[in-house]
C-alpha cells in the first residue's frame, strides 16, 4: 500500500502525487508500487527492500546522498493470547523526500498520518525522522507496561491454580522481552551512530530531540530487563512449587497405598486353608486386627509427617 503525505499549514494533509517536501509511506508494498518509488524519486532500489526482509537488524547507511535508517519497531499480535514482537521499520531520507517502508501496518506511521504527533513536518526532514525515532521508544515503553499488567495477572491466576495456560503465556512474555531487549539495543546503537552527525545533519535542537530518544531507549533496556529477570525467578518459583506438590501428592499416595496394603496381608492370613489361627472361629476378628493395625501405622505415619 502506498500513501504519500505533506504538512500544509501545520497540518499532515494526504496527497495523490508525490510532491517535494513530503512522506511516501510503503506497507507491505508490490512490486510495481517498489519500481514506482523508486523510478519517480530516484531511490536505491536495495534500500527500499531493506526494510521487507523480517531478519534485518536495526542499522543505518548512506549512498549516494540518500540515507537508509533501519529501526526495530515493536508489534502485537492477538490470537489466543497476546504476543508481542519486532519488525523492521525502514526510513529513507533524500534530498527532498522521505520514505517509509514496512512490512505490516505499524500504529506508529498511522499516528502520523492522523496528525497525532505535534510539531513533526514532513519538510523539517531530520526533526520528522527523530520525532518518529521517539514514537517507536515511547511504545515500546507502552507494550513493557502492558507486558508487566498482563504478568502481574498471571501470577494472581497461578496463585490459585497452576495451569498450563498461564505458564505458556508467562513464556510468551518472557519470549517478547528478549526480543524487546535485543532490537532496543540496537536501536540504541544506531542511535549514538545518528548522535555522532556525520551521517545526518543535526542542528541543536536536534541533540536536544535525539538525546531525549536515547534516554527513552535506555529506560526501556532498563525495564525490559528488569521484568525479564522478575518473569524468569517467576517461572523458576513456581516450577519448585509444582514439583512440590507433586512430590507432597506422591507421598500421600504412598501412605495410603500401605495403609490400604495392612487389610490385604491380615485378610490373606485368614483367608488360607490354615487350621490354629487365633480366634479364627470369629469373622469379625480379623476386621478388629486390620483396623488396630491401620491406626497404629497411620499414627507412626502422621508423628513422621508422611501422611
């Protein structure tokens, strides 16, 4: 899908030709749409199909005075239970343009395009490009709160039954967070490469944008790790805690197992074609034996907190 977008007095106005000064969108774009872009505004065609590759790493490079900034952005999905991930997220910047381009619609460019994000000008090349740096930090912090809200009700849940159900989501979570901390980082690093300036221009307010960007990064490092080592202990925790029960279960088991064993063997006694057994002219004689037995053993049992 192609959209082209430009700010015309203060607001992000759709646009049916491309025009100097504006946005090209690119999600999930064919072919033609690709060759199109890329004859109408004079792209490398490999920086345009950069982004489209699910494995690209976060990076950033220049050629031929067109800038390629490829950056993680995360993404949820929801199925049975909500996962979240990363993709790659590919910002072209030329001399009159910018281009976007990503494989799945992203609630980050449609922010944009509904004009959510203040003072972001298509024209302002390099002030657009930080102020969308600092929308990708900000949900990734958004998605590691919704992360700790969905863990920290999955433990109430395990507090009172532990089923699989709960422990495949805390996977999940735990999946996500690794996959949160590896894209942040590298996002990271292409930020401090973009700091340096010698790639892209950057005026002072600029620094000012692009430093409040890292420090939005590194919180979110900071947090992913933090509920990644919280969700871990979790999981640990809670293993120990089934394989308690397991074992608390297996030791009653047993218990009763020898108890119900004690009738059998006196049973047994009586039941054999045997002359001289004490009192065995009484049927109710070998009920009173089993029964005393089973106390005593059950009383032994209890004092040895195996019952």
């Amino acid at each position: 899908m192609l959209s082209i977008h430009k700010t015309i007095d203060g607001k992000m106005t759709k646009l049916d030709a491309i025009q100097d000064g504006c946005w090209v969108n690119l999600t999930y774009p064919s072919e033609d749409e690709l060759n199109t872009v890329a004859a109408t505004l004079n792209v490398e065609p490999t920086f345009l199909r950069a982004a489209l590759d699910e494995e690209e790493t976060s990076r950033i490079d220049t050629e031929d005075g067109q800038t390629l900034i490829i950056i993680d952005v995360p993404s949820v999905e929801k199925d049975d239970a909500v996962v979240y991930s990363t993709l790659p997220l590919g910002i072209i910047v030329t001399e009159k343009h910018i281009i976007t381009v990503c494989l799945k619609e992203s609630s980050i460019i449609k922010d944009f395009q509904d004009g959510l994000v203040k003072n972001a000008e298509t024209q302002k090349r390099t002030s657009f490009i930080l102020y969308m740096l600092l929308r990708v930090a900000k949900r990734f912090l958004q998605y590691l709160k919704q992360i700790d809200k969905i863990y920290n009700y999955m433990e109430r849940q395990l507090y009172k039954s532990q089923r699989n159900k709960e422990l495949i989501q805390l996977l999940d979570l735990e999946k996500s967070l690794v996959y949160f901390n590896t894209s942040l980082k590298a996002n990271e690093v292409t930020l401090e490469k973009i700091l340096r300036g010698r790639i892209i221009t950057l005026y002072e307010e600029d620094h000012d944008l692009l430093e409040d960007v890292l420090i939005e990064v590194r919180q979110a490092i900071e947090m992913a790790n933090i509920y990644s080592s919280i969700i871990s202990g979790m999981m640990d925790a809670f293993a120990s805690v089934i394989s308690n029960n397991l074992n608390v279960i297996m030791k009653v088991l047993t218990s009763i197992t020898i108890l119900l064993t004690i009738p059998n063997i006196v049973f047994g006694f009586y039941g054999m074609n045997v002359m001289g057994l004490p009192l065995d002219q009484f049927w109710w004689f070998p009920l009173i034996v089993a029964a005393v037995i089973i106390g005593v053993v059950a009383i032994i049992l209890k004092r040895k907190d195996l019952f």
